[in-house]
C-alpha cells in the first residue's frame, strides 16, 4: 500500500515499498500557475534529501525542487518533457521523478497529508 508524504518545501512523495515518486503539491502548483518547464535530473543521477534536483518553471516564477529523500533517480516523467502543463491538470498523478530510496529513515522527517495541510494554511497566513 502506498503512502504519500509532503516537505515543507512543498514536494510530495508517495512511497510504494522502498521506491517512491516525487512531485509537486496541488498547493505548489497552484502558487506558481501555469507551468511551462520542468528541468528533471538524468536516469541514474543520485538525488540528496534537503538539495535541489530540478526546476518547475511558470509564467509567474522559476521554483527549485528540494529532494524529500535521498535516493537513485530510476525514471524521469518523459511526457513533462512536452506537456509540463500535466502537473497543473493534476500534480498527484503527474509525478516528476521516480527514485529508490536509500534511507527509508528520512521518511519520518516528512509530513503526512494532516499535517502538510495545516502547514500550507500557516504559510497562507
């Protein structure tokens, strides 16, 4: 059964075992508006938890993507390549990178979706 945790930098992760898929929140993609490119790592990169991996870029602004985790990038999101715009019809589905995660521990420093919740409306106010 999969789960999905969130970063306060607004990523998410729905994990599946030791492999998980990274995006970015509804929350997120709301923010920047239309999304216009996705700058994605290459297959077999090393990503860092807490380190830039990528950037989702709208007409509004350009937004780093922070590594919830760290782990291998074991497949990119080809069709962001030509459509970006998926990620603003639904973020969740859209995934950007999938990744083996190589220290499931780091997990537990993430928020589940209650949590994340009541995170993005602290930030509203």
């Amino acid at each position: 059964m999969s789960k999905t945790y969130y970063s306060p930098s607004h990523e998410y992760i729905t994990v599946d075992g030791n492999i998980g898929y990274i995006g970015i929140s509804d929350y997120a993609q709301k923010a920047l508006g239309n999304v216009v490119y996705v700058d994605m790592p290459e297959q077999g990169d090393d990503i860092e938890a807490g380190e830039d991996f990528g950037a989702v870029e709208s007409v509004k602004a350009a937004s780093d993507l922070i590594a919830p985790v760290s782990g291998a990038v074991l497949d990119i999101n080809e069709q962001l390549i030509d459509n970006p715009r998926l990620i603003n019809e639904d973020p969740m589905a859209n995934w950007i990178i999938k990744v083996e995660i190589s220290d499931p521990s780091q997990l537990s420093e993430l928020m589940d979706e209650e949590a994340y919740k009541a995170h993005c409306e602290a930030e509203q106010h």
